[in-house]
C-alpha cells in the first residue's frame, strides 16, 4: 500500500526568526545564561574531565569527584547535546568564546577515538576491553546519536566538519560490527536515539548507509528466540562480566519486547519510548511504510486515551521512568520526566507531518509550553527532572544532576524552537504554532516573506503579513487549536468563512503583497475533568486557558497549603494580565472555599474543619517553583 | 527527681488464656499454619541454609539462591524472631516437630559459634575478617537481639537452656569487645534492637550487666565529634572496605544524630525509631530516669499529633522505610510497615505502665487491630510488609519477601497477644484491652480467677467475672477506650457511676467471690477527620467503630475503582453483621454517590462527570486484601 502522505515539511528554525515577547525571552535567557552556565557545569561534574583520556590509574569503575558525583556513562550524550544546543545557539548569534569551548570538546574526542573509529571515553576511559559487550544497559549506541546530533549542528552552524568526521568514522566503525549482515553482531541499542540522529545525517549528507543503518536498528529491535540483549548477557555471562547493576532489564523498558510494528501499547521507559516513536514516524515517511506508520497511529492513541499527564507530561512512574498502566497518572509523584515531553514533541512533529492533522500540533503546542517547558526556570539554569502535578512544597529546581540529559534537551528545544512554527509545501504554507515570527520562504515558486504578530499564548489574536515576490496562488493553512471554542478569520480585512478540517483553516488564492490575515480565537479560561479512570483526579478540575495549563501556587495563595482550596463548580474565572508577573502573564482567579485549620489541635477528630471563603488565582503551570517553595496543586479539589 | 511510675505491670500471655472469637481464630492461624509455614519459607529462601557453616567457598559476597533472593545480614534476625515465634507458640500447645526444628536450628548456631563467642553467620559465611567492622549498616547488635529473644522464648517455654547459653556466651564476646571502658570500642547498633532484648534477659536473670549494657548502648549513642560511625567508617576506608551499598548512612536515619535524651523530633527508619523508644521507656522505669522518659514524652507527642497514619501505620516513606515531616502521610504510597506499627505496641505498652494513662492504651490498641494486624493475612501465610491505606488495585499480599522481618514479627505478635490485656499491682488489677480472657493472678495477696467475656472489638458489651479466693479489697480498673463516647458500668446488677480518669475507671471494694461486672460502650459508626496539614486527606473521612478503622473495597462495591464513591456528610452510617464474611465481620454502609464513568472516551474533556446514586460498603482495614485483587481507600471523599 503507498502511503498517502503530507508534502509539508518543517521551515527550519534558522529559518524562522523569532519576534513576539513570549519566545524571545525564553530564546534570550538560554542564550545569554543557559547554554554558558551548561558549559560551567559540565567542567564543575567533572564531565569534561571524563572525556580526557587516558584517565589516571588504577581505572575505577565509579570513580567518586569531589562533589560527589560518579561518572556515569551516559556523560558522552550530554556533551553531545550540549554541542547541539550551543550551536543552535552560535545560528542566533556567534560567539567565539562557545566555539572555543566546543573545539576543545572535539579536541578530546578526536585524541580519545581509537584507530578502528570507537569512540566512547567512559569504555575506553574505564573498561576498554568491554566495548559493546552491553549495549541493554550501557549507551553506547545512545551517546553516539546525540554525539552525532551534536556534531550536525555544529556542522551547519559552523561549516566546520571536524566533529563530523570523527563521528562518521565512529558510525563507520559501529556498521563494521553491527548489522544485518551475516558475520555481523545483530545488535542495536538499549537506549533508543541513534536512529533519529541517523536520519538527520542521511537529510544532511544523502547517504543511504545512514538511513538504512537506522531502518536496521528499528527492524531488528524485539527479535526472539534468541533476543539479542540475552545473546549479549550470555556472552557477559561467560565472560564473568554480568553485574546487577540495572534492575530494569525487562524487555518492555526499552521497547525491544516484540518487532516494533507489531508493538500497541506504550510500555516501558518513556524517553527510550518517545525516542524510538519519533524514528519510527521519520522512517514511516522516508520509507513509505504503511505498517510503520499504522505502528505509530496506534501507539498514538494509547498515549494520548490513557497516559497522558494533562500537561503532556509522560510516564508516571519513577521506577522506571516510564509507564505503567491505563490511566496510571498520580499527581504528587508524577515523574514527567521533562525529556519525554521534549520527545513527545519530536514525535508530534514527525507525525503531524506525516498526516498534517492538527491533533498532533495540538499535543505539541501542550507539550511544549506546559510539559517541557516547566523543566527550566526563569532564571536560565535551574531545572526540573520530574514535573509532578502536585507538590507538598518540598519540590525545588536543582542546579545540576547526576543525569543531566533534561538540562540540555530543553535548552536544544528552545534554541531551535522556531522550527515547529511553520511548514511549507511545494503549493502551500502551514502556520501551526503562533506567537510572533517572520520567516522568508518559497512557497509555489515565489519567495514569500512572513510575518505573524500575535501575544500568543496570552492572547488568540493573529495578525499575518503575507508579501509574495509575485502575485501567486498557493494554500495558507492556519492551524486552529483544539482549545479555541470559537474562531474569526479575516483577509484583509474581509471576513472568510471557513471551518477548521483536521484542525485547519485553508484559504486558496492569489497571495499579493500587502496580504493581511487576521485570525481571532478567544481565550476563555476552562475546566478540564479527567476520565474517571483516573482514580487521581475524582472530583477535581484542572483549569487550562488557550495551550496554558494552570496552577495553584502556594506564592499566589498564602495561608498555607494549597491542598486547602476547594473550587466550586459555578465560580466564575476571572483573567488578569500581570505586568507584575513573570513579564506579564495571564493570572485565572475565582472565588473560592479554604479549609481552615486554626482549631485544629490533634492529628484527627470527629468534627469536621470549618471552611471560609477564599480567593484562588492560577498561574501557568509552566511557570512554577520560580519564587518561594511552596505547595502547588494542578488538578484542584472542586466543591 | 525521683519518678511516681504507675505499680501495674503486665500479666504475661502465658498466664492468660485467650477465649474471645477474634483472637482465638487468630491465634488459631498462626499455631497451625503461619509458624509451621514461616519454618517451610525459612527453608525454601535458603536462610536456613545460610546459618551451616563453613560456606562452601568461594565466599560469595552476595550469591544468589535458586529463587533469586540473595543472602542478607539480618537473616540471623529472621530465624532468631521465628524461635521467639514459636516457642510462644509452644506455651500454648507443646509440640515435638516444631521443638525439634528449634533444635536443628540451634545445632547450626552451636556449630557456628566462634571459640571466642562470636556469632553471626552472615560474616562467619562471608567476610569473617570484618567482623564488628560496620555496626551502622550490618546489623551485628540487631541480629543477637533477636536470637537472644528467641533464646529467651525458646528457654521460658521448655527450660532448655542451650541456645541462650550459646547467647549469653555472644554477649560476653560482644561485651569485651564494646562498652564504655577504655580500651573498648565505644560502638552502639545501627538498627536498635538488642537493647530490648537485654533488658528482657535481665529481667530473666537478673544480671546487673546486661541492664548496664543496655544503657551504655541508649547513653553512647548519638555522642558526636566524633561520632562512632564516622570512627568505623574511617577504619573501613582505611582497610578499603567501604562500600556504597547502604545510602541511609545520615545520622537521623538512625536516630544517632544526637543524644537520645535530647532527641524531640521522631526521625529516621521507624522501625529503629520505634524498637529505641521502647527501650528508652524500659530504662526509664528500670533507672528511675526522669530524662529518659520526659524524652519518650516528647516524642510520643511527636508521633501522634502529627506523624501516625489513622490506622496507627508509621513511615510514609519508602525511601527510607520511615519518618519525613509533620503531617506527611500519602496514602497509596504509605510504607507504614508492619514491623513499625507492632514495636509502636511495644512502646505504647511500655509507656502505659510508667503513668497507666489510657491514651497510651488507646494507641497500642489501635495499633494492635489495624497498622499490625493488617500485614497478616486471614490465610495465615501472606503478608503486607508495606500496609497503604489507598491502592488501585495493584496491592497484594506476597508469600515471601527478601526482607521477611515482618512476618515473624506480626506471628510473634499474635502468640503473644493475650499479654496485653492485663496488668496488676500490688493493689489493683488493671483491664486494658477486651476480648474475651481468662486468667488466675495474685492480687492484694488473694488469689483471683478473672473472666472477661464479651465480643469486642465488634461489641463493647463487656462481662467480667471475679472470683477470689477471699473476699479482698483492690483496685479494678477498667479502660473506657478514647472511641467511646459514654460508657455504663454495673456491680453485681447495680449501676456504678464512675467518670474514666486518664482513661480508666476504677472500682475500689472488697470483692467476693461471684462478683460480676459489666461495662456497656455502644459502638457507633463515626466519622473521622484529618488535621488540614495532612494535604493528602483534605476534603475527605475516614470511618470508623469502635478500635476499627475502616475501608471501602472494591470486592464490596463492585463497578470499578472505589476511588469512584463519594460518602454524602449527612449520609445515614449502618452497621451490619455479616456472618457471611470472614466469621462474622461487622461492616459499615451507607448512601454514597458514584461517578458515573460510562460515558467517558476521552482522557480529559470540559463537561465534568456524571454522576449517580450507590451504597457504600466499608469493611475493617485489617481485613483488606483478602478477596480478589482490587482497589481500596481508607480515607473517602467526602460530597
């Protein structure tokens, strides 16, 4: 069967620049403080460090830093990732002092790489003669993905190839010993990433090595009889090399439990998951393959019916990092590891362009300004692993982690965020995300300049300016989020009619310059109830106003505990801008009952509290833990 | 100051025959099944095998059993805990099979034993070079405890002395090695525990020694600069024998961070917390030691105004199996191990004979018939080691755990049970728990038959019966529990009124041969609310009758999760007997609401659920999770 698929393809985000308040401030923060003080960090944990080979004798296994951190051996990924955001920064703005850092990473790197390509620094650094012996447990093929999204970036920022070189003869090495190939090992990794990286290189270079690499990797993942990590444990095994040191050695966990398109539950580690979903729907498309698609479709649908955090956020568990079970989604220990949304919007991009169905911009627009968004404070560099729903008040930012991979993935994300506003088609032009952007793009043959102003997501006001070089007729699709009750669109000045089909509006005609398009979605606050299978939130609301989920803060609401409010149903929500907050976010207030707990003596008694009328304000969810601790409660008890 | 403690101390078990439905069915599980199942489990995990030494070589640090359970310190504890088990179980009925079992087991520990005394198999079997080299992690002090009560068990119910002579040879060991002479190891126990056990075994003997040891061990600990693990640890880095195995190594954690005298904050592990505090309120009693029970003062008070679970389960975290912060009690995730709520019987019964204040009654009662009872189930061979007082439905018991400490725990328990009912004085008999007991004791000089008849705890209509052997006068006091709200007693058919003080009512008369007393508390259903600073509990009930909190199953309300009902505050609370279910169990039902979740296929929408009328069926906690698997909640919102 051929696939019918979208001709949209994303502007990419050097292609987009970015204009309204809302993302320029977050772009700015990651670029003046973010991204350097990522760079501080790496050298204070003694990542840098790891990448200098040889590393001192006697080679410890868990060799303890100063500050208390073991090497870990994933660091080599965080590196990498460190590179791809640092040059997604250097396309906004160069910067020989970050360019210097880089090429002194690359420098340790290219003396670390063996002769044969290999290239890991926490094998060769601790246990060379066990290079690819653990490919369940220990990221090799994972740190060469994002060591190899590094070295694109830094490549297409830079021109300079060095980085590119090295990992190429790496990548060349891995196909030396991996592969379908008999007299190969029929190996692939615990840690899904590569295959994403492999396309990107295949996009860039037109390789198929590249792109049938990673085509094998999917493929060949959750084989039986025998399952490749049992070939590989066995081997250890006899080696008297097996350790216990990961429990989480389930197939499910890595998603290598059954060939991938016959897998339809999300299972397992969600980031692995997200990761492994996003290659699936790139090589779906590349390869026009109907059963990789149809994979992706159903896998979609688990996530979104019953795993999904209302805030986007993926994976209730912090045993595994990942999932459990149907509508398994507690609030105060939610673990939403910030990567898995960032994934989760991958995945949403490869997919809405597979289909461009606004279902899946949808989740990407929620995603991106509540669960992924959340992971990185105002200040630039402080973080969150987990975004839980609710929080006692002991939940707090921290500056580092023994796993830093959320630090990076946000700060890559919002460094490259003007790639998810836009597509184009050889006859048309998608808007899908808004906020304030121009671009200068072909579309139908004409170079066309684009220009939308909006406060969004503040405010469902558009304005876009259309200027082709050429009167000419293409497509212009303006995405008309799931959350709009209502929407007005207007071409220069003139009202058109037109309903949203798969969540956008077409408007088919001659584009000539000066072409106006204003488009208004009113933004009413709503309440949002959870399928009562979510045992969690029984009798609760989450309140969402346009893509913004909110939050009771205990900073907005003294007095105590935020888990003393309760919201009557027929409140009345209010919204107020606050230039005071946060730059001028959009505050939700209500009138509101408060549990009183002043004659409160004992543990428990037979009467029950008494209850007085309060005020309760919400604000964005993203946007929390960045002044006092406190308590913080998403899904709200209703009265 | 000299101290004014209460003259009463408790009737053993062995001198009180139980007669009461409740407890006999429960005593009856445990002779027959759970103390011949534990030795079979003891057996098939290889703890049993672990104690016959020498290991055949090499030493593994931790081998693995056919089942996958590795050898663990404390297993010498475990085996030591099921002697104590069952030689209660043996005062009840003697029993060949299970006294040889005792032997064979004592057979290995001989064997064992080093010439100099030293006695545990763990370091005898695998490092024997590091003896006492790690007494905050290894439990050393923690295992002899318990051999030493079980050796004290084993020697009162059969007068065979070998073991505890095998005992108190470790002890003398133990003691020429650590004590507060120079040139001793000034060392105490990481997990407390043998101080109980001393002073049980002075008591027996008594041998001033092991009281003075006992208290060297509550007076060193938590002495700083520097502190005794900090000594330890620094001598095992020395040899290169640190390891990162136990993160717990924080002061608190071990209730070692300070003096004990001073300590004001319940803190760490609650079982060690627990098994400390009993000590300290034995050695405030043995010492005349105002200090030390001014601080079990305090700490009590800590405890229950702001850390105990309703059903008296202690330590809502599994992180560290214990204490967090006031108010903190998740109730899915409560660990409130079955271990901690059996030693708060311990320390609650400890307190009640320093002041014999029926709050302290109050807890240990509670303790006794929810936070304890709970991990045994009706079976008599499954257990909760954890005891959440909410689950989705994925809780159930298991028939064995790497750590079995909880299993002999609640066995030892309940064979021993009769010996909180009564205490005496010189002057007085002093009923605590009712139930249905008989017993022949000695007070003020005459003999007296004594009979308490009645059907608590589903009933608080309370018949006793007095014979002595001469007219006598004394003191009887009977405990009106904190549950009842109004209480009628009669003398022989004649109304006696008589106001509870500190929660006793006392009869003070000559008493006759043929003298009858009833007590009459009527049990109603009540509702039970949280202090607001429980954020976990806001908005919600808990029910309860009697000592008996209760829950809402969903093997007694069918349709889904039980998460789904919702108890109306003015709803009508119906008790009803049902014969049907586990031997008469009286449950509570009442008008609720449900939500309706059939027309749901969304995870989130905007129109909140609807919903419908139900009955609410709530059944004793103790009894949960006995039927099929399915979700439960203690504490119901409330509409």
């Amino acid at each position: 069967m051929e696939l019918q698929l979208s001709q949209y393809h994303p502007v990419r985000f050097v292609d987009v620049r970015l204009e309204g308040d809302f993302w320029k401030e977050r772009l700015d923060t990651v670029l003046k403080t973010t991204i350097p003080s990522q760079h501080k960090k790496l050298g204070e944990y003694g990542i840098l460090e790891s990448l200098k080979l040889p590393q001192p004798p006697p080679p410890l296994r868990f060799p303890r830093h100063a500050n208390g951190f073991t090497v870990q051996v994933f660091w080599d990924s965080d590196v990498g990732k460190w590179i791809e955001a640092a040059s997604y920064a250097l396309s906004h703005r160069r910067d020989a002092d970050i360019e210097a850092k880089i090429e002194a990473i690359v420098d340790d790197f290219e003396k670390a790489q063996e002769p044969d390509g290999y290239l890991n620094c926490w094998y060769l650094g601790h246990e060379p003669e066990k290079r690819f012996s653990n490919l369940r447990d220990n990221h090799e093929f994972y740190n060469a993905g994002h060591m190899l999204e590094g070295a694109i970036a830094y490549f297409e920022t830079t021109g300079r190839r060095r980085w590119l070189g090295i990992m190429e003869r790496y990548l060349d090495h891995i196909r030396s010993v991996f592969g379908p190939e008999s007299g190969k090992k029929h190996g692939y990794d615990g840690h899904q990433e590569i295959e994403i990286a492999l396309i990107k290189l295949y996009h860039l270079t037109g390789e198929k090595k590249h792109l049938d690499f990673a085509t094998y990797l999917i493929n060949e993942r959750g084989k039986q009889s025998p399952h490749y990590f049992d070939i590989e444990r066995e081997e250890r095994e006899k080696k008297g090399w097996e350790t216990q040191r990961y429990a989480q050695s389930n197939y499910e966990y890595s998603q290598s439990h059954m060939p991938v398109r016959q897998q339809t539950k999300v299972v397992g580690h969600a980031v692995r998951a997200m990761y492994m979903y996003t290659a699936m729907a790139d090589l779906a498309a590349e390869l026009n393959d109907a059963a990789l698609k149809a994979a992706c479709e159903t896998l979609w649908n688990d996530v979104m019916i019953t795993k999904m955090y209302v805030t986007a956020g993926l994976g209730p568990s912090a045993h595994n990092e990942g999932f459990t079970f149907d509508y398994d989604l507690p609030n105060q220990t939610a673990y939403a590891e910030t990567c898995a949304s960032v994934a989760l919007i991958f995945w949403a991009q490869r997919m809405l362009h597979l289909d461009l169905d606004g279902k899946y911009a949808d989740v990407l627009e929620l995603a991106l300004y509540n669960g992924a968004l959340s992971g990185l404070s105002r200040d630039g560099e402080h973080y969150f692993y987990a975004n839980p729903l609710e929080s006692n008040g002991s939940a707090e930012r921290w500056a580092w982690h023994t796993c830093p991979c959320c630090t990076m993935n946000v700060s890559r994300l919002v460094a490259s965020v003007g790639g998810y506003f836009l597509s184009t088609a050889p006859d048309g032009l998608a808007f899908h995300l808004y906020g304030g952007i121009s671009a200068k793009r072909e579309v139908a043959g004409t170079l066309v300049e684009i220009r939308e102003a909006s406060n969004y997501p503040w405010s469902g006001e558009i304005k876009i300016n259309l200027d082709p070089a050429t009167p000419t007729r293409f497509d212009v699709k303006l995405r008309v989020p799931g959350w709009s009750k209502g929407h007005s669109i207007g071409v220069n000045g003139q009202a058109v009619t037109a309903d949203a089909i798969n969540g956008y509006v077409t408007i088919n005609r001659i584009w000539t310059k000066g072409d106006t398009i204003t488009m208004d979605m009113p933004m009413q606050p709503e309440r949002l109830y959870a399928n009562p299978g979510v045992i969690m939130d029984v009798g609760r609301v989450a309140l969402k106003r346009g893509p913004l989920v909110y939050c009771i803060e205990e900073a907005d609401n003294p007095g105590g505990a935020v888990q003393r409010l309760k919201l009557p149903r027929d409140a009345v929500l209010k919204s107020t801008t606050r230039a005071d907050l946060f730059g001028g976010a959009v505050t939700l207030s209500a009138s509101a009952k408060a549990i009183d707990p002043s004659d409160w003596h004992d543990l428990y008694r037979t009467s029950p509290p008494a209850e007085s009328d309060a005020t309760l304000t919400a604000l964005p969810y993203y946007l929390w833990a960045n002044r006092s601790r406190g308590s913080m409660v998403v899904w709200i008890p209703e009265a």
